[in-house]
C-alpha cells in the first residue's frame, strides 16, 4: 500500500515478526471430540404468560371493534326507526373475553409473605394521613 506524499508517517514492513511482536493474537482452543453442542431450536418457544396475554389481548381488541360497530349500527337504526338490539342480545353479540389470563411462576412462600406484610403496612399507616389539618 502506498501512501499519499503529504503524510509524514514512515511505516516500516508489516510482516508476521511485526504481527506477533505488535498485535494480539485470539487463539481458538480446540473444542474436545465427543462434545457437540446442541443445535439451536427450529422454532423459538413463546413465554406462555406472553402467548395468554396477548390472546387476551386480542379478544378484547376483537370484542371492543364489535362494541363500536354494534353502537354505530343501533344509532344508525334507531334514526331509521328500525328495531335496535336489546341489552342481552348486545352483550351477546360483544362477547366480551372472560376472565384476565393468569400467568404461572413467580409466585411461592416468600411472595405470600411479602404480599401480607405489604397488606399489613398498609392497613396500619403511619398516622400521619389519618390527621385532618386546616
């Protein structure tokens, strides 16, 4: 490589001396025969609290578009003076999802305790809010 004549910097031979003198060198160790490492999944695995969620998610997406469009399509009808749906018939057609997900792990002995000694701090405050100033 040549470089331009206003550059002041003499380089000298880069050669392999000059490689093993100057430059770290990473060595790859061999990896012991017999040993494989397992290939990684075909698929990824989704967290199954993730997975609940964002089915739940979506449901109440889904049910929340059939609210609006039933709202819109009752006002519409009830202007045209055509028969709207009747609140059972509405919360039938919304079919809004049931219960929340629950999500496994993370829970155990120590949460139960944390959880209760949280409650109770809360219960018993610290005296200062149950004052009235004026």
């Amino acid at each position: 490589m040549t470089l331009p004549q206003h550059v002041p910097h003499n380089t000298g031979i880069i050669d392999d001396v000059h490689a093993r003198r100057y430059c770290r060198i990473r060595r790859v160790a061999d990896q012991p025969r017999g040993q494989h490492q397992a290939p990684p999944p075909a698929v990824p695995t989704t967290d199954p609290n993730f997975q609940n969620f964002f089915n739940y998610i979506c449901d109440q997406n889904d049910a929340g578009f059939r609210v609006m469009t039933a709202v819109h399509e009752s006002i519409y009808r009830s202007q045209t003076q055509q028969p709207v749906m009747t609140p059972p018939q509405f919360l039938t057609y919304v079919d809004w999802p049931g219960v929340r997900p629950t999500f496994s792990g993370g829970g155990g002995a120590g949460a139960d305790a944390e959880q209760a000694a949280s409650d109770a701090s809360m219960e018993e405050g610290d005296g200062n809010d149950d004052v009235t100033s004026d």
